[in-house]
C-alpha cells in the first residue's frame, strides 16, 4: 500500500504541474519576438466576444459602465502579451502586458484597452500609440510583417488599420477620431480620412498608465473597412508604440473575435480546455494504475 500511495501522490503533483503549465506558460507565455510566423509558434487565440445589446457607452476613457463589469460579459476579458519586433541593430527591450476587453451590442463594437507606460510627455509630434490590424480578406493572415505593413507574404488580400495616438491636440477624456487605414499586397490604400468611423477616448496617468475606449460601427459603407456582419472568425493583431510611432513597437501575436454560428463558451484563461484534458488523462493512467496494483496485491493475497 505504500508504495501504492507513493505512485499516486507523484502522478497527481505530475499532473497538477501539468495544469498549471499549459493554463498560465500559454497565458503570460512569451510574446511574438517578430522574427517568423507567430502562428507557427502560438497558434491562434480565440475570443468568445460577448453580446450585450443593452451595452452602451460613455466614450471617455473609462470603464465605468455596467456592462464592462458584468459577469457573463468576462470572457471577452483577457491579457495580451506583446513583445518588441526586431528591426535595426538595437531594438527595443520591450515586454508589454495589455488588459483588453472586447464587447459587441447590436450597432457597435467596444473595445477597451489598458497598460503600463513609463513614457513622457507628448510633444508636438506623435508618441504614444495603439494599433489594430483586422483582417479583411487576406489569404493567409498573420501578425508576421517581414519588411513593411503589406500583405503579399501572406498570400495576398486586404487588412484594416486602426490607429490611435496620445497628442497634444486630444484631450483626455475627449473622443476622437482614430487614423482608419489600409493596406494590401503592395502596402498603403490610404483612404480618405474623412470617413473613418473608428472613434476613441483615453486617459493618461503620467508615468504609470493609459486607458483607452474605442468604439466602431458593425458595419460601415467603406471597402477599405472590416465588416463585422458575418459569421466567421475576425482575426487580428495588435501593437503598443512607446515614444516611437515608426518601426520600433511591441507586437502581439494573432487573435481572433468569434462570430461563428456555432460559437462555444472559450474559458477566460487561454489553452485552459488542453489543461483540463491532460488533467484528465492523467487522472485516468492514476486510476489504471491503482487498479492493476489492487489486482496484484489481491492476487499475492490469494497465495
């Protein structure tokens, strides 16, 4: 019986280190180092985005709202990960963890973003900024961007770009316009600007933090726009700018919003299903296990 209780207590510490290695390594996992195919790497995380058709917005920065904090709302919640791209001979040494939250109403989606920031002040130039890229209908969409923002590595087709910065012309608190953009296999559309219908607000705690609100219309009369009236999923990617809105940024790897018909509940913690499968598996080898040495010990009984 001891050495019973001894094979049981090392498979279940096996297992548990299991659980806990594939729920927080693929969680908090390192981020995209932007030398390859993140998919190749990461895969693709999915987001069960949430429904509330009672949501609606203040668009000021912050999240005080009720449906940001309801329950059934959290599985839009998650972090991101996001790590400095390797342009140039000394590249930034940047590990950024983003907060995120990803919400749909009837007419609207809202996303609201927050992480650490220990840059100045802006000047009279761009700084800070946040950038979302969606995948419209590229072939093969990837956060894997290995010479300029164009698409024909990746098969070709067309992404939209979302980009907000921290200016001194916005205030905080105040919503305001995002550069809408896009680009193909060749590189920039750049479309009229006028018609961008990506709007945002923000705070700034100096030297501590930035909160951001964006909200986009489902749908809009711009080709160079995603349109979010299908079901399918929406991939994505997302970079954080720090004192530098050119080639060094921090970049995630690629994401994706669910709207498929058959959308299943997606645990809030990332690879929490593989956790909860390899938990079982070996809890089921404890078992068998348990159970030939009951058969053998009955049998040696027996003699």
């Amino acid at each position: 019986m001891i050495n019973v209780k001894k094979q049981y207590l090392c498979f279940f510490l096996i297992s548990i280190t299991i659980l806990l290695y594939y729920s927080l390594g693929i969680q908090i996992g390192i981020a995209y180092p932007g030398d390859g195919n993140c998919r190749d790497e990461h895969g693709i995380t999915t987001i069960d985005i949430p429904i509330d058709n009672s949501a609606n917005i203040v668009l000021d920065g912050v999240a005080n709202e009720e449906f940001w904090s309801k329950p059934e709302n959290q599985k839009g919640n998650l972090i991101i990960p996001l790590a400095s791209i390797r342009i140039g001979s000394n590249p930034p040494d940047l590990l950024i963890y983003m907060n995120a939250m990803f919400i749909m109403n009837a007419n609207y989606l809202y996303i609201f973003c927050e992480w650490e920031d220990n840059s100045t002040d802006p000047e009279d130039y761009y700084t800070d900024a946040l950038l979302f890229c969606w995948d419209i209908n590229v072939v093969n969409f990837s956060a894997y961007f290995p010479s300029s923002m164009e698409t024909k590595h990746m098969g070709g087709g067309r992404a939209d770009s979302w980009k907000w910065y921290h200016h001194t012309s916005v205030s905080s608190g105040v919503p305001s316009l995002c550069i809408d953009d896009c680009f193909e296999d060749d590189g920039w559309v750049d479309p009229n600007p006028e018609l961008s219908q990506v709007e945002a607000a923000f705070t700034h705690v100096q030297d501590a933090s930035y909160t951001v609100e964006i909200r986009r219309s489902l749908t809009t009369n711009e080709e160079y726009d995603v349109q979010y009236n299908e079901k399918k999923d929406y991939l994505f990617n997302v970079a954080i700018y720090d004192n530098d809105v050119h080639e060094n940024h921090a970049m995630s790897w690629t994401y994706s919003l669910d709207l498929t018909e058959e959308t299943a509940p997606t645990p809030i913690i990332p690879g929490f299903l593989i956790s909860l499968v390899v938990f079982n598996l070996n809890i089921i080898g404890i078992m068998l296990i348990l159970q030939i040495n009951r058969k053998k010990s009955n049998k040696q009984k027996i003699k």
